[in-house]
C-alpha cells in the first residue's frame, strides 16, 4: 500500500512540473503496470487496473480463464485450481486475482518506469509539435541558457520543455548575449531530430522585424495594417511595404506612431537598425518607386517578361537611389521581388539614343507631357490614385472634366479629398503642364518635412532620416 501511495504522490508532481493531463498520466501508469504484469507473468497476461487518487489507492486484478488443461499460464488457471477457491468455478469462467504493489519485484518496477518515461517523453514531443508548428512567425521570448559553438541555447518562458536555439547564422553580429540574459526572437521553423521537435529561432530574419511591428502596432494586431513585404539586411537597415485594409487608416502613420514611438521602439530592439516604410503597391512600378524611397524617381518601365524594372532618377538622386555599396536598390528589389536596373536621365537619353532598353508596354493611355499618367501627377496621394484607378480613371485627361460630386461618388474619397482633387485639376489646367511629376511617396512634401523633423527627434533609422552618406534613411 505504500508503495501505491508514493507512487500517486509521484502522479500528482509530476502533473504539475510537466503540464500533462490527469487522465493521460492514469493512462500512461497504467500502461507502465502492464508492462510489469508482462514482465513477470508472460506477455499474453490480461489484468484489470483501478486507480483511486482520493483513496490513495492502486487495484490490480489479474483476470484468468478457468480451463480444463492449462496451456497459458499467464492467462489460464485449471478448474482444480479455482475450485480451491471457489467450488462454483466452472470451465469458461473468468477468475479475478488481487495483485499487491509488493509482489512487484525491482525488474518489472523498472519496465513500468521505462515505458512512463517513454509515453512522457511522447506525450512531449507531441505537445511542443502541436503548439508550435502553427506558431511560425511568433514572437518568443525567454532566456539563454547556454552559448556551445557560436549557437544560442535558449529556455522559453512559457514552455521550458522544449529545445529552442538561434544559429550563428540566424543571430546579429553586432549583438553579444551571455548566459542568463533575457531575449527574444521570432520562430523561424520546427525541426524534426532524433530527440523530437527542435524550436529554430531568429533574430537575423526579415520575420523577427515584421513580429516586433506586430508587437508595437494594435492595428496590425487587428488585421488592419498588414506587412506584406519585407527585405532585410541585418544589422543595418530594413525595407517594410504596409497596406492598408481600411481607408481611414494610413498604413504608415500606423506603423510609425505618435513622433515615431511605435517605429523607435522596433529600432531599439534591433539596436539602432534603419527601418524604412513605404507603402504597398500591386502595380509594381509604383511599387519600386515606392521601394527606391528616399529617391525620387523621375519614371519607371516594366518588362514583365524579365520581371525587370527600369528606374530614372535625376542625376542628384542616383546616389541616393543606389544607396551604400548599393544597398537601397538591392533592398528595393528584394522587397518588391523585381530586378531593378537605375540610370540617371542623362545615360538614359545616352543610351536611349543607341539602343532602346525597353519600349514602353502597350497601353491606350497617352505618355505625352500634357496628359501625365495620375501616379505622376505631384501633390496625388498613393491612396486617392489607387481609388480612382479602381475606377478607371488613369491620367489627368479622364478626370479633368469630373466635378466634385463625380469624386464624392467614389468610395474612400472624402470630401476634403474631392476638393484637394478639384484644386489640383485647376492648377494643372490653368499653368503650364510638367513634363514629368514627381510622385509623393505615401506623404505630401509638406508631410515628408513633418516626418524629417520627427525622425529627427526619434533617432536613427526612423522615419524621414536622410543622411549624408546618401544611403538614405527616409521611411515613408
């Protein structure tokens, strides 16, 4: 009876430190006393196991057919032998046999202890496999708890069980942890060893970038704001491209917070990393002179064939459009998933005047300077043009007869947007047409200047910062 007792006791403990079900652990006991039963009476043994925790109490019954001729001792018992029990006993009946806890001896002890060790371990595996092979992308957090050959070993907080590492090649060198210091990452994937499910985290990752916004920005919590592209370069900058499910809000503004809280806050934790923001596009020439951001793009063309972009900046813009060894443009194409090719407008009229890169794809809108396309129109939001190419309307000649009741029609256009519209057709139809717009990238100019000066105050690699290195590092 002791021995029941202290081995409930165990049940009870070790419930609590490894989060396993009651009931399962009743089930794995039980399993773990039929490997005992096994062990000492043969493998064909069957046996009726009770346990009673509010009693403290473990039955055990081995269950026996009363036959003429025993040819299974282990499940067999002669009519003789049960008659000696009891004399009502006939051929078929099934005899029931208490079993006490102390006729276990050491050997079929320690079968049961293996196979609740085994279905524990089991049990585990499952568990962590279940928890998290949906969970890629979150953010985890927890402590490191050994560093062996440049790979972090860490504990999580939450589910101390499983086996969590960032690879050397998953961490930022620029960052130094040692053991027992707090840390987070996001997890990148779950792998399958000998041992069971192995937790890989990162902190190198575009992911880890893209779950610390999660993190910082209620709307993207909500499903509001969405990340939907991300390049990376880590330890020196990022390029995010957000969108916008609802029209009031702006995907930007949201990520950048109230004088760039919310984007000073990711910057910190990736110890001063620029993060540049820029809005999502689905037209991939908008899209890359959104990505080219700080540079200002003069025009874009698109082979779709090649998925190739061709970019003309002006010739004080290149450097800025290229960026430190280039870094801008190779972030630009990795975040809109385009090969991006610059020239300054003066190789391109070189060039343009040899051999034609590209011819500009077949459209029925006009290129000429006195009907610009509205993307290229200065002073037009992202958002407003998005709206009224949903429409149909795609240079300035389609919506130069509209009047303001023509844009209140369309959904997302408020009215101070119908008026800025109605005062931006008057401008253009009274002055002198450009030839070629500047387009704002997800802010006005007067915006940007707004931005410039916050991220002055944020810090470096917030939104706004153009430095003099000409890498730039205005978000947008």
């Amino acid at each position: 009876m002791a021995a029941s007792v202290e081995i409930l006791s165990a049940i009870r403990e070790l419930t609590n430190s490894k989060q396993i079900d009651r009931a399962e652990l009743h089930g794995l006991l039980e399993d773990g006393i039929n490997a005992a039963l096994a062990k000492k009476h043969g493998p064909t043994v069957q046996a009726e196991v009770d346990i009673d925790e509010n009693k403290g109490q473990i039955r055990i019954v081995l269950l026996k057919t009363v036959v003429e001729e025993v040819t299974d001792s282990a499940s067999q018992i002669s009519l003789e032998e049960a008659r000696y029990e009891d004399p009502d006993f006939q051929i078929g009946d099934q005899m029931e046999i208490p079993v006490d806890f102390a006729e276990f001896g050491r050997t079929a002890v320690q079968a049961a202890k293996q196979r609740i060790i085994q279905r524990v371990r089991e049990g585990e595996r499952s568990k962590i496999r279940d928890e998290f092979s949906s969970r890629v992308g979150d953010l985890l957090s927890g402590e490191v708890q050994q560093i062996e050959r440049g790979k972090l070993v860490i504990m999580l907080n939450k589910f101390r069980e499983a086996e969590a590492i960032i690879p050397y090649r998953e961490q930022n060198h620029r960052e130094h942890f040692h053991q027992g210091d707090p840390i987070r990452a996001v997890l990148k994937r779950v792998e399958e060893t000998p041992k069971g499910p192995r937790l890989v985290l990162s902190r190198a990752d575009a992911l880890f970038v893209k779950a610390l916004f999660k993190l910082e920005v209620p709307e993207i919590q909500q499903n509001l704001v969405e990340i939907r592209a991300s390049a990376r370069e880590v330890g020196s900058r990022t390029k995010i491209a957000v969108f916008s499910r609802d029209d009031s809000v702006d995907p930007v503004g949201a990520c950048v917070g109230l004088k760039g809280s919310r984007v000073q806050a990711v910057v910190n934790e990736l110890g001063g990393e620029r993060i540049d923001i820029v809005p999502w596009s689905a037209d991939p020439e908008r899209f890359a002179k959104l990505a080219l951001a700080p540079a200002r793009v003069a025009r874009v063309f698109s082979d779709p064939a090649t998925k190739t972009i061709q970019a003309i900046v002006d010739e004080d813009q290149l450097s800025l459009a290229i960026g430190r060894n280039g870094q801008n443009v190779r972030l630009a194409s990795e975040l809109t998933e385009w090969k991006i090719e610059l020239y300054s407008s003066r190789e391109w009229m070189e060039r343009g005047s040899d051999q034609p890169i590209f011819a500009p794809l077949p459209t029925d809108e006009p290129v000429s300077g006195v009907n610009p396309r509205l993307a290229d129109i200065e002073g037009m939001q992202p958002a407003t043009v998005a709206v009224l190419e949903e429409a149909g309307y795609r240079t300035l000649d389609d919506i130069i007869d509209l009047e303001r009741e023509d844009f209140l029609r369309l959904p997302g256009i408020a009215p101070e947007e119908a008026d800025r519209l109605m005062a931006i057709i008057n401008e253009l139809t009274t002055d002198e047409v450009p030839e070629s717009g500047e387009e704002a990238v997800a802010t006005t100019e007067a915006d940007a200047e707004a931005s410039s000066e916050m991220a002055s105050e944020g810090g470096t690699g917030t939104v706004g910062e153009v430095t003099p290195d000409s890498e730039g590092g205005k978000s947008e």
